[in-house]
C-alpha cells in the first residue's frame, strides 16, 4: 500500500468519524430539548413556505421555537403572545401536510402581519390555546 493509498484512507475515516459526531450532537441536542420542561414538538411553516420540524417552549409571554436540525442554541423565532393572533386549526391534511406526521393539528395564526402554521401534537393545541388565552388583561 502506498502513502496516497494510506492518506486517502485516513482522509475517508476522519470523513465519517466527523458526520457520525455531527449527527449524534444533532441528536443529543435535540433530545435534550424535547426533555426540558414545557417543550414540545412543533412544526412551523412561514407563510407559502416548507414545514420545518423544531422544538417549542413556553418561557413566560414567548412561544421560543427551535430548529430540530440546528446546533445554535439559539431560538430560531420568538413567537411573543401579544402579537399572536389564531385564525383557525384544522386536522393534518395529507395533499397539504406531507412533511409532517399524520398525528399532528394545524393552528394558522398572525405574528407581526405574516402568516404562520404550527403543528402540533393533537395534546399540544389545548396547551397552546390556553397559553395563548392565559395573558394578563391588555388596558
């Protein structure tokens, strides 16, 4: 074996070692998400756009989402309540929801003026609706 034959080797293992780390901080990342207290998964779509998988947790007046195939450690929107409106829910829609699994309930709502859909788990919509109706009194 020649030393181009051993250094293309070597390259094609650290390669492999470093996308097998990748994916496994990925996951790492994301079960410790899911595991923190008032998380659950959501699904988002920006307006006409793709569905994203992600992370959601209530902190206070903010739905914090994150991005499930992301590293940052920083929320990929802040959903504020008060600039939050719902406009309807619905069941999953297999001609309009492939991406997502077929247990989910859909909430169209309006932040800032854009449209927005979360996914939810059928349990996470009763949540989200009080969290939603639970603020304080608006003078």
């Amino acid at each position: 074996m020649t030393t181009v034959e051993i250094l293309g080797l070597v390259a094609v293992f650290l390669v492999l070692v470093i996308g097998v780390s990748a994916w496994l901080l990925v996951v790492v990342h994301q079960r410790r998400m899911v595991a923190s207290v008032g998380s659950l998964p959501v699904a988002l779509k920006r307006g006409d756009g793709r569905w994203a998988n992600g992370v959601g947790r209530y902190a206070g007046d903010e739905l914090v989402w994150y991005r499930t195939l992301s590293l940052s450690p920083v929320a990929a929107m802040r959903l504020t309540r008060t600039e939050l409106s719902v406009e309807s829910s619905r069941a999953w829609d297999p001609s309009r929801d492939m991406a997502l699994r077929p247990n989910l309930s859909i909430v169209e709502c309006r932040f800032r003026g854009e449209r927005i859909s979360l996914g939810f788990p059928d349990s996470g919509v009763t949540g989200f609706l009080s969290w939603l109706e639970a603020s304080a009194p608006r003078f």
